[in-house]
C-alpha cells in the first residue's frame, strides 16, 4: 500500500482515548506536491539545504492532524522542520521549527517574530485564515520563508554561527 495513502494510526500513549482514524485526504496529497514543487523553486530555501531535505508524511495524534515534515539541515547543528498539516476539515497551515541540535535547544519561527516584534494581523502561516486562492495563498508562505531566511540574523542562525534562545510564553 503506498505509504501517502495508508490509514493513520495513533499510537496513543493514553489507550483509553479515541483517535479517528482517517485516510488522508487526496486533496493534501496535491497540495503536499504543489509544496514540495514550490519549495523546491525556491533560491531562499535550496540555499539552507531543501534538496536534500528529508520528506515525511507523520501519523495523526490525539494532539495534531496527520502532516507532512520537510527536515532541512543547513549546517551540523541546526534543523529546520517545516511542518505542512490539513486538518480534518481541510484548513492547511504551517509549522516552521528551528532546533540547535548541539544545545538541545529550539523555537518557532513565529516566536522568532514576536521576539523581533513582528507580529502579523494574519499569520504567514495559517493559510486558511488568508484570502485567495491555494496557490496565491502558498506562494506568499514561500516568500514569506524567502524573507525571512535571507535576513542576515537568520543567516548567522542557520549557519551555526550564534543562537538565540527563546524562553516559551505560556501566555501567548
């Protein structure tokens, strides 16, 4: 059976809850490829390591949707996980992490953000909550990467060469 389109399970560390178990939907499965094909266009992107970025498609929890991973590795020790989820009534949205490996360290690209003060009045990454159409919709998402990932603090992060550490706000 072809992994994209198995049934996800949950493997649930609390057995008596209940996890609907759904196919994913052929609707993500384009969408996923119209994403890879997007991301894979991208100078900003290809540049911190996305053509040989590890691909997943990641099981449903009783916390999170099924999504599909793209694991980049711009140096030895730093991740980028670019998270693409479709949830059960097909809102898609991202979820960008950048981990230092080496600390055990990571943040959200959102919390980035708000660190540098900007916030949006519609996330960059919710893409259900912006107008227009799919693919208008992703291609602000990967200018938005582009963006950010050309900044030269997130350069200097990516490459290895400082680090920021981003305490969690319960609060938010």
């Amino acid at each position: 059976m072809d992994p994209l389109t198995r049934p996800l399970f949950q493997s649930a560390p609390f057995p008596d809850r209940k996890v609907e178990h759904r196919m994913v939907s052929s609707s993500f499965l384009a969408s996923i490829a119209v994403v890879t094909n997007m991301f894979s266009e991208s100078d900003a992107l290809n540049s911190i390591g996305f053509a040989k970025s590890e691909r997943q498609l990641m099981d449903q929890t009783i916390y999170r949707p099924a999504f599909y991973r793209f694991t980049l590795r711009p140096s030895a020790h730093r991740n980028v996980l670019i998270d693409f989820s479709d949830d059960i009534t097909g809102k898609c949205y991202f979820i960008v992490g950048i981990i230092n490996t080496e600390a055990s360290d990571s943040f959200l690209l959102e919390e980035w953000l708000r660190l540098r003060g900007l916030v949006f009045e519609v996330s960059p990454c919710l893409l259900f909550t912006q107008a227009g159409t799919e693919q208008e919709r992703l291609v602000r998402f990967v200018a938005f990467l582009e963006q950010e990932f050309s900044t030269k603090e997130m350069r200097d992060i990516l490459s290895g060469k400082s680090w920021v550490h981003i305490p969690f706000d319960w609060d938010y």
